[in-house]
C-alpha cells in the first residue's frame, strides 16, 4: 500500500508521462544518464587526499568502464579532530583530475554558502546523509541547477527523504538523483555499519520518477562485503551504484578516510560487469 503522503511535487501524480511504477525521468551527468536503460556506477576515494592519489583511483575508475568519479573535498566527520577533507585543495584537485582523465565530478557540499564554489568544478552535487535536513543547504543546492545525489538519513523515513527532495525540486531543480546508504540499526552492530534497506528501492520506483542509486559502500563497512550488496541492490533494481574505491596497492594505513571501505580494481571491474555486460573498458 502507498503511504500517505503530503502533496510533494516528486510524486508520480505531479509528473506528465511518468504516472505508471517503474518508468523513471533520467538525470544527465557529464553527458551520462542515471535512469536510464542500463545501471550507472559512481566510483572513487572516499576523501580527495592527495593530486597523486586521486588521479591513481580515477584511472582506475576509468579503467573499468566508469565514467563519473566521486570524491570528497569536504568531509563531515564525527569528530572534530578527524580529517575534514583538503576543501579548496581539493576541489582543485578533483577539478585537475577531471580534466585530464575526462570523468564528470561528484563531490559533497557540506554549507549552503559553498555551494557555488563547489558547483563551479562538480557535474554534480551531493547531499550527503549528515545534511539531508539541511534544509538552507536543500535550497541553495536546488538554487544551482546542478544535479543533485541526495543520500538518505542514518535514520530518515521515506516521507522525510522525499520531503528533502521536495526542498530541491522547489526551487526549479528536478534534476535529483536519491542514494540509499543504510539504515543506523541496533541489531547490526558488530557487523556493519548500518543495514542496507532495500526494501525502498520498490517502494521509491514506485511512488517517484527520479532515480535511486544505492551506496553499498558505507553500509557495509569492509570491502570485502561491497560486491554482494552491490549485486543485491541492482538485483532489487536500483538505477546504479556510489561505490568507495581505491587504487592497486594502496596502503590503507595511510589512508586518512574510511580506510577499509574502498574496493580494489579488480573488484570495481567485477562489479561494472555485472552491472553493465558487454560494455567495452575504459567508456560508460
């Protein structure tokens, strides 16, 4: 049964041609379409932490048919002693990159007053879970024109996720993109770090057009444990992937950020297979 909602303008009834479940309103990356006929994968470090490293994973992503890398210049973290990201280091950083390995930028904007700044050099914006109620940052977001990856709370409801796209799409920008990341659960301490809600894959395809990519990264943890999500959340029919990843030989004890998370290159390029067969390295 469809949950009561208010009158959101996300909503399927609000969108002409895209009333029926199941058909989605793409959104154009860097020319690439996220909702479209095949599955979309995002990949990169988690933390932007150095021109060599960046550059290293990138080719990585690249070589294995991505053509969309994420990393983050600015990063919330839970304590204020943790590595916050290199900012406008990195920024310049990720726009160097993109440069020359001619992959579109996602990267995460964390205050309502950077996000010009960081539209200036991203093909697209991310919402990250930390500020999804961030309704200022909403705004401003929605005010760019950018696209927008809006990933979902620790603890949000669909109708508080969707009330979060609600705050973007009104200021003209339906260019969103939703992210599942895991859900926080007593029940899955010890193992992961939050659970994988899969559930609301069906329940967001069917209730809005715009595309939902899941982020099996952060919920699990471990890259050992990123691939089977990553299978299950296509299987459950997500649009794509947002995945952490690493270059070969990276030593995670140097790592400033989520060290355990990022997958190695051949794991992303098993990954890519599945999600897209046939599709030729080094192009998406």
């Amino acid at each position: 049964m469809e949950p009561t909602l208010p009158e959101l303008s996300v909503l399927r009834r609000f969108w002409p041609g895209f009333e029926d479940a199941g058909t989605t309103h793409p959104v154009l990356v860097g020319g690439i379409a996220i909702g479209g006929a095949l599955p979309v994968i995002i990949a990169g470090p988690c933390a932007v932490e150095s021109y060599e490293q960046t550059l290293a994973v990138a080719c990585a992503v690249r070589g294995a048919g991505i053509g969309i890398l994420r990393g983050g210049a600015f990063k919330p973290r839970t304590y204020p002693g943790s590595f916050q990201g290199l900012g406008e280091e990195g920024l310049e950083i990720l726009a160097q990159v993109g440069r020359e390995t001619g992959l579109a930028i996602v990267t995460e904007v964390l205050d309502p007053r950077l996000v010009e700044r960081v539209a200036a050099v991203a093909d697209m914006l991310q919402i990250g879970s930390r500020s999804m109620q961030n309704t200022p940052l909403l705004i401003e977001a929605g005010r760019s024109g950018k696209p927008v990856l809006l990933k979902r709370g620790w603890s949000a409801t669909l109708d508080e996720w969707l009330g979060a796209a609600e705050y973007v799409a009104r200021e003209g920008n339906t260019r969103i993109v939703l992210c599942e990341r895991g859900i926080r659960v007593p029940a899955s301490e010890g193992y992961a770090r939050a659970v994988l809600d899969l559930n609301v894959i069906h329940a967001i395809r069917t209730l809005t057009p715009l595309p939902v990519l899941v982020d099996p990264s952060h919920a699990a943890g471990q890259w050992e444990r990123v691939e089977p999500l990553a299978r299950a959340a296509l299987a459950a029919s997500a649009h794509g992937l947002l995945i952490e990843a690493v270059a070969a030989d990276t030593d995670r004890a140097a790592l400033r950020s989520d060290a355990e998370q990022g997958i190695p290159p051949d794991v992303l390029e098993r990954i890519a297979g599945y999600a897209r067969p046939g599709l030729p390295r080094n192009s998406q």
